[in-house]
C-alpha cells in the first residue's frame, strides 16, 4: 500500500492513500517522514502457530525475570 503525506499536525500525519482516501496515521510509526513524503506499507500477517510461539517466548522471558529479580 502506497500513501502519501499531505501534512503533520502534533503528532498525526494526514496521509492519502492510493485511493485517495485521507487517513490519519500516528507520527511514531512513521519515523522521520515528512510532507510530501511518499511511502510503502507492507502488513504481514502471522499465522496462530506463529502468535503462539512468540507468546511462548514472551511467557518465558517475563518468568525469567521474576526469578531472576
């Protein structure tokens, strides 16, 4: 997905999409761009044995470091 940023205002960027639809899109995500701008959005999705695993990692490290506290 390709947008383009049309202006910054705080901390949202305005943006139009390829479509021409206006989205307000966090400025934190967005790192150093500015207007005019043109940017690609790329949205990978994880399958449920993915999300589980990571979970699993996470569940891990959050129980080192109780024990390790």
């Amino acid at each position: 997905m390709k947008l383009i940023i049309d202006r910054i205002e705080e901390n949202i960027a305005v943006a139009e999409l390829e479509n021409s639809e206006k989205v307000n899109v966090p400025l934190y995500l967005l790192q150093d761009a500015k207007e005019g701008d043109a940017l690609i959005i790329t949205v990978e999705k994880k399958s449920t044995q993915q999300k589980a695993d990571t979970h699993s990692i996470f569940e891990k490290l959050r129980n080192k470091s109780k024990t390790d506290a």
